[in-house]
C-alpha cells in the first residue's frame, strides 16, 4: 500500500472535506517533523523549511506552497502541535521541551528529568557516593526551603551556580540508611544532580589530563 493508499484510507470522509490542492498537499508523500519554532517537511525533491508564524516555506514558491498546506493539514489533524504550544524551555539546561511531553510544570527535557528510584550523583560531591532520588521534580528552588535551615534551596550553600528557578527534587543517601531512623531527606536543584556515568566521565576525563 502506498503512503497515498494509507493516508486517504486513515482519513476517509474526512478527506472528501479538503479542497483539491489540500487534498493533494495532504495525499502527497511527504513527511512533517516539529524544528524548533518551524517545521521540516521531507518529500522526494528534498526537504522543506516551513515556518507558519512568517508565512514562509523555503521552496519559494509564490502564494501557499503545498508545504504549508500540508504543515497546516497536520496542525489541524493533531499530527504535529502547533507553533506556539510547541515548546517550552527546560527548567534544567537550555534545550526546549515538547509542550505535549512537559504537560505540566516543572518542564524538564528527557536528560534532565529525574524519577524517585533514579540514582544519581552530587556534581558538586564525590562521584562515587550515590544519591537515590525519592521524589519527583517539584517546585523551583528559590520557594523550597531546606528543612532545618530557613533559607531557600537556591540560597543554600553551594547552590549559588544552580538556576534559582530549578526544580527541587528530594534524594538520601541509601548507603546512610538504617532500619533503625527514618533516612534523613536531602533537597538538591534537579541541576545539581548527575548520571553517575557522566560523573566517571568527568573524573576520568579530568585524571587523564594530569
Ligand atoms: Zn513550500
Ligand atoms: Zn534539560
């Protein structure tokens, strides 16, 4: 079955509906991906740079291409989001998040993102003394107050090259823990914390260059 056979089929009825050129921007092979604030639209000729929020595509062609109007199909079909629900940025580096994987705040990409039972590694302490991660992501930094302290987790101590808003995630120790007391709750900014093997990394990195 071609893409044409698949697409038409996926959307029969809904097909009848488009007018001829959208029903061909629509039924051509053509692939859409999100790209940044735009969008790439891949066919055999090549790949197309569209970006509705200019009224622009690459292809230079005079009026609506077919580019934007399969780009404007897929919007509409919630194939693809649209341009300005598409990303936010992350609260832990600077890479944009899909709105639909971010949902709700705290907004973090995939690499930063932690889940409780993650273990992780202090950037700022050894990398060989693990962190088990015991809640998930949650309000920013600069509102959570460290227990026992009165200061917010963004004033704490060492926290000062974090980014206030940061999310605060709660971690122990687990080579601390006892059956005897509660294990002591330690809040860090998501920031701070580290997969242990990029820890390595950076310590054989950093060994290896004395
Ligand atoms: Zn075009
Ligand atoms: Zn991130």
């Amino acid at each position: 079955m071609t893409f044409e056979e698949r697409a038409t089929r996926a959307d029969d009825g809904v097909d009848e509906l488009l007018d001829d050129a959208s029903r061909r921007a629509w039924t051509a092979d053509m692939t859409v991906r999100p790209f940044g604030d735009a969008y790439l639209v891949s066919c055999e000729e090549g790949t197309q740079f569209v970006s509705l929020t200019e009224s622009d595509c690459s292809c230079d062609e005079e009026g609506v291409c077919i580019h934007r109007r399969r780009v404007a199909i897929e919007i509409n079909r919630g194939r693809v989001p649209p341009p300005e629900a598409r990303t936010v940025d992350c609260q832990g580096c600077d890479r944009e998040v899909a709105a639909s994987v971010a949902g709700e705040p705290p907004f973090l990409c995939p690499d930063c993102d932690l889940a409780p039972g993650d273990i992780v590694v202090d950037a700022q302490g050894s990398p060989d003394t693990p962190l088990l991660v015991i809640s998930s992501p949650g309000r920013p930094s600069d509102v959570v107050t460290v227990p026992d302290d009165g200061c917010t987790v963004a004033e704490y101590p060492g926290n000062d090259d974090q980014p206030p808003d940061a999310p605060v995630v709660e971690c122990v120790y687990p080579q601390a823990v006892s059956t005897e007391r509660a294990p002591r709750r330690y809040v860090f900014p998501v920031t701070r914390l580290v997969d242990p093997d990029e820890a390595d990394d950076k310590v054989t990195a950093g060994s290896g260059g004395e």
